[in-house]
C-alpha cells in the first residue's frame, strides 16, 4: 500500500508539472523526501534482523513465552450467580 501511494503522489506531481509547463522544484522535494523516508523505514522496520534499523526481539520473546505457559483465568462467578 505504501508503494501505491508513493507512486501516486510522483505521478500527481509530475503530471501537475506538465500542465503548468515549469518544474516547481521546492513541493516535489517537500513530498518526495518524506515519502520516501516513510517508504524506508516502513521497508526497514519489517525486516528486524537485518537493515539500519536493529530491533531487539528479546522482550517479545519473553512476552511470548510467559503468554504460552500462563495457565488460562478462570472469571469470578457474579454475586447473583453464586450457588
């Protein structure tokens, strides 16, 4: 979906620049820029083990494990429900 959109957004400006029949340097940049930065890091941050981006995955790990062995709670009966 990011793809779609950064794709989108360079064909609007680029056919935005052929109806005006000059290059407007400064919009391109400010919607170019971001868009990429948001398309790296969102292709960077998928990939935890690898890229510039280093995610420690010990505390999910953990969270996992204690998920798995935890036995199941049980809900407290209601007060009307009581036998």
């Amino acid at each position: 979906m990011p793809f779609i959109v950064f794709i989108a957004s360079g064909g609007m400006m680029g056919y935005s620049s052929g109806l005006t029949g000059r290059r407007i340097v400064v919009p391109v940049v400010l919607v170019s820029l971001p868009t990429t930065l948001i398309v790296f890091f969102i292709t960077d941050l998928n990939r935890p083990e690898r890229g510039l981006i280093q995610v420690n995955q010990d505390a999910i790990m953990e969270l996992q494990r204690s998920v798995a062995y935890s036995p199941v709670a049980t809900p407290d009966p209601l007060p009307d429900q009581a036998a």
